[in-house]
C-alpha cells in the first residue's frame, strides 16, 4: 500500500512540514510500507480491552499536588535568549492581523 | 593509579578513593579526564560538546569539601557524559538536530542537577540520533558514532554517544535516555551496562520529549555497582514531573549482593525466534551460568511480543508528532524565512529536521488525523495493555525475565539506513520493556566470532530494578576474570 501524493501532501500541511517533491514521493513509499506492517493489528479483538495511555501506579488522588509557595522563575530576558527574533519583550513572528 | 593513562580504568569508587588518599585532585582529574577525551573523541564522535568551564567548576566545589573533610558525595570527581537530549543549563544541547544547533537552555533537568549534587563533573554532552529517533545513530545531524569494538561498525542508538564514551573510556559514567531500547540496544552493541529503569523511577523533567508516555532516562557504566550508583543518585520523586514515582528507592548496591540461588527466572519462547545462531548461544551460555549460580529457569510466553513494533510505532510516533510541534521557528533559535507564519513554520521545519524525524512526525500526524484516530491510536494504546497485561501475568509465576537485547549484535554503518522498516526491527526485544514500564537492562554476556560485544536483557516487575541488579551484578562477577 502506497499513500496518494494527495494524502502526503495533506499530512504534511497538517504537520507544518514543508517536503520537497523527493521527499514526498519517499514519504509515500515509507508511509505506505510502515502502515501496511502495522494492519497487523487487526488480527487483535480488541472490543473490550481498556487503552491504556500511560503507565500508572497507585497513589493518593491528591498525591501529585504540591503547596502553592511562590517562587522565582525565568526573568523576560532568560526566556526570549533563544528566541528566533525578539523585540520589545516579546516573540517575534511575521505579521498575521492585518490592520 | 596515573591519571594519564588510567582514565579508561577509572570506576566510581576507584576515583572515590583517589581523592580520600591524594592521589590526585579532582581538579587534577578532571583536567586529565578532558584531555583524554579530546584526543580519543575524533574516533567515535562520541561527543558533540565539550563543557570543561562546567567540570572544572564542579572539581574546584569537590577539592573544597575534601580539603575541610565536608560532603564527598556518592559520585564525588566522577567524570559524567550526558546524552544531548537532556537539557543543562547554559550549555549547549542540540538534541543531535540542525533546528537546536544554538539551543542554550536555560534550566538544568533534574537528573543532570542530582548526579551534580552529589559531586560528578559533566565534562560534555553526547552524540545521539536527532531527538532519540533512530537505532544506530547514524541520524545524527552531526555525524555517526562509531562503535569503539569495531569503528566500521554502527554505535546502536539511539544513545550511541553515551554507549561509546563508556565503552573507549571517554567517561567513566554517562545517561541516556530509553523511549524504545535506545539505552539497552547501544549499551549491548558496545559491551557496556545500560539501565531502563521503571516508568517514573527517574524525572524527566529537562529531558527534551520524544513520547512523553514511554521516555525514560538512565545510566551507563562499565560495570553494573557504578550503573547502580548513578540511578541510585537520580531516583525519585520530583515536584516538577509529575509522572514520577513515590516509590521508595531500594539500597541497591546493597541488595544486589545478595546471592540468586532460588530466584525464578522465566525465557519467553517469542524472543528467541528469528535470533542469530551466534546471539543464540551466547544468551544459551548466560542462562546456564545464571542456573549454575542457583536459579531456576522455565519457558514461559509472552503472546502478544509480535505487535509490540507495530504499537510502539503508531503511538511513539503519535505523541512525538505533538511534542516537536513547539519547534517552529519562534523560540528556539533557528527560523528560515517565508512570508506568512504558516510559511515560515513550514519552512523551518521542512528545512530543520532531518528525514527520520521528519517520517516520524508525518507517521504521528497522520495516525491522529480525522477519521483514523480509532483505527490506529486507540487500537495501539489497546495492544499496549495487553502486551503491559503479558509482563503482570509473566511476573506472578517468575521473579524476572531473560532474553537477547537485539536479534544481532552491531551491524556496519550504513547497512541499514536506507530501509526504515528493517532497521525499526532490530528494536523488536526492546520495546515491549517501555511499553509495559518495567525495568529492564543490558548486561554484556560474551561476544561474536568477530569481537561484537553481545547483551543479556534482565526485565523485573515494576520497581524491582534491586532483583535485576542482583542477577546482573552476580552475572558480572561469575563471568568477569
């Protein structure tokens, strides 16, 4: 099973990833290989087993709660150090409201 | 002990006890330990960084203690390697990816902050497949690691620096971090020890997010007493994780001394199907020695191993696909132009991740999307309880379970790269240990024809790393001349 280049496309979009046209036509190929090894799944009844999302482990429904002590974190200077472009305190990013 | 050429022989307590007697100062080791390093490093590309302000600065701190007879912590002087996918702070961590080649972070993860705390120097940060996504290293933006047996052969991955410092003796102790086997597969590759512990043993706050249900971090060493150590010292409840355990922390290096004989250790039959014959008799030859020792070996099953790949598959790639949508080109350095935000984010990405992450990001999306999440997601996470159900009913008759860490020991460079679905593969003993969460290690156990370092794999209940400890450490001491 190969993916349409429609669907690729459309995935892509969905995942903010810009793919070269190579790229897409690999990404059909590997997709297509990886979700037809993963059909496998089907051969499972499945119908009344719980999901499961995380490993847990019995605790207090409370026990992940800490006091509420205020502390010091990042300054406005340590958090924008890594930003792309910053300006003014903030994020900068390519203008998205027209006025 | 000389520094100079003692570096690869160090051990914890062999540096504990050059500091107590003056042999050397931890100044004077971590200069040497840097040095070392250095020189050794262009034969692996083991490290990416090295931090000897950092280390130096954690000497000076130890030197001070020992000279007023204050704190010698349990890893005083230890030279530490970290895998790059684990945040420190104000010193680079790439996460072996272009998109975080200037990522300074501003906080250190909690097990880089309590291996400082109790005195280790991190003299830099390791190698290792962009954002743990891979099993031989070799998608590292920054190169490959090559394997110090064999260096036309691949380190495994996806902590390959942290497998390879340990084994050329570039560090005498490293983490890593396991979300599929990328501890334990590297750590037999290279003939080391590698620790997965349980699910929540040690915080993940500070280690960059891959699948956040499956991440661990955990500790390389020589030997399982220094592997031991370290997870000792980053166990444990942390506030700012809160998916870590209250569980308390055993005295493992305590308990693991305690003799094997009488424990129940079980071979599951689907482990050792489509196994190479070497792998084969090696791990044959580890069970009989554990029986000579006292322990009492049954077959047992664990049926539904076969779909573990296609589980860890969708929901590894499901969770990574939301974890890396942060990196898009605003906070974290790197931003390629386009002339709307919806451009630019697709362009830095497009541009900024390499092509495994890329196939994993897509793989994630595209399981999630509308009209398939039932089909995939809720059908992996389903299979996940019934492969986490084979490891609880596995448990109630055996105290722990043997098996190969890989189906074949490390493979050349190359060989695989061009074939995703084969090399996911060679993680197929692995991933069922991060799925259910139970502990589980590498413990070297023999060698191929060629010289390959070959691993045992020691899984235990929920907690119970002081039983695999005890069957890894009395392996070690049975086969080690």
């Amino acid at each position: 099973m190969n993916l349409s280049e429609k669907e690729v496309r459309y995935v892509a979009d969905l995942a903010n990833l810009r793919l070269a046209d190579e790229e897409v036509s690999r990404m059909r190929q590997d997709l297509g290989q990886i979700l037809t090894h993963i059909e496998q799944l089907n051969e499972l009844d499945t119908q009344s087993v719980e999901p499961m999302a995380q490993v847990l482990y019995s605790a207090d429904e409370t026990a992940t709660l800490r006091e509420d002590v205020p502390h010091t974190s990042l300054t406005n200077a340590e958090a924008l150090a890594n930003a792309a472009i910053s300006g003014a305190s903030y994020f900068k990013v390519p203008r998205v409201i027209e006025r | 002990m000389s520094l100079e050429n003692g570096i690869p022989a160090l051990t914890i307590s062999s540096v504990r006890q050059g500091l107590l007697d003056k042999k050397f100062s931890a100044r004077e080791l971590a200069e040497a330990a840097l040095q070392f390093a250095e020189v050794e490093n262009p034969k692996t590309n083991a490290y990416l960084t090295f931090s000897r302000e950092r280390a130096l600065k954690a000497a000076a701190h130890v030197d001070e203690e020992i000279a007023k007879n204050g704190f010698v912590g349990a890893l005083a002087g230890v030279p530490l390697g970290v895998k790059d996918v684990i945040v420190t702070r104000n010193l680079r961590t790439t996460c072996g990816s272009r998109i975080l080649e200037n990522y300074i972070p501003p906080y250190d993860a909690t097990a880089v902050f309590r291996l400082e705390a109790e005195g280790a120097m991190v003299i830099g940060k390791l190698n290792c497949d962009e954002f743990a996504m891979g099993s031989s290293n070799e998608n590292s933006a920054y190169g490959p690691v090559r394997n110090p047996k064999a260096l036309d052969r691949v380190s495994g991955g996806s902590s390959g620096g942290s497998a390879a410092a340990v084994a050329q003796g570039t560090a005498v102790v490293t983490i890593g971090s396991d979300t599929g086997g990328s501890i334990r597969q590297p750590a037999s590759f290279c003939g080391v020890v590698g620790i997965t512990p349980t699910y929540g043993r040690v915080s993940r706050y500070g280690l960059v997010a891959f699948a956040s249900s499956l991440d661990h971090i955990g500790p390389f060493a020589r030997t399982v007493e220094d592997a031991a150590t370290v997870l000792h010292a980053m166990a444990g409840r942390d506030e700012l994780d809160a998916t870590s355990a209250f569980a308390p922390i055993d005295d493992y290096r305590a308990l693991m001394k305690h003799s094997v004989k009488g424990l129940k250790i079980g071979l599951p039959a689907e482990y050792f199907e489509g196994l190479n014959a070497e792998t084969g008799s090696v791990i044959d030859a580890a069970v009989k020695q554990l029986q000579n020792l006292g322990c009492e070996v049954r077959q047992i099953s664990l049926p539904h191993t076969k779909y573990a790949l296609s589980c860890y598959y969708i929901i590894a790639t499901a969770e990574a696909s939301s974890n890396l949508a942060r990196y898009d080109g605003v906070r974290y350095t790197i931003r390629a132009a386009g002339d709307t935000l919806a451009e630019m984010y697709r362009n830095t990405r497009g541009s900024g991740f390499g092509a495994e992450v890329k196939r994993r990001i897509m793989l994630g999306t595209y399981v999630l999307s509308a009209g398939y999440y039932d089909a995939y997601y809720k059908k992996a996470q389903q299979v996940r309880t019934l492969i986490a159900r084979d490891f609880t009913n596995a448990f109630a008759d055996v105290d722990a379970i043997l098996a190969p860490v890989s189906p074949f020991p490390a493979f050349k460079i190359g060989e695989k790269v061009d074939d995703p679905l084969a090399m996911y593969l060679s993680d197929v003993y692995t991933l069922t240990g991060d799925l259910a969460g139970v502990p589980c290690m590498s413990v070297p156990c023999g060698e191929s024809r060629d010289g390959l370092p070959i691993g045992l794999q020691i899984f235990t209940k929920h907690f119970d790393e002081a039983t695999m400890l005890r069957i890894a450490y009395n392996y070690e001491r049975a086969t080690t001349r």
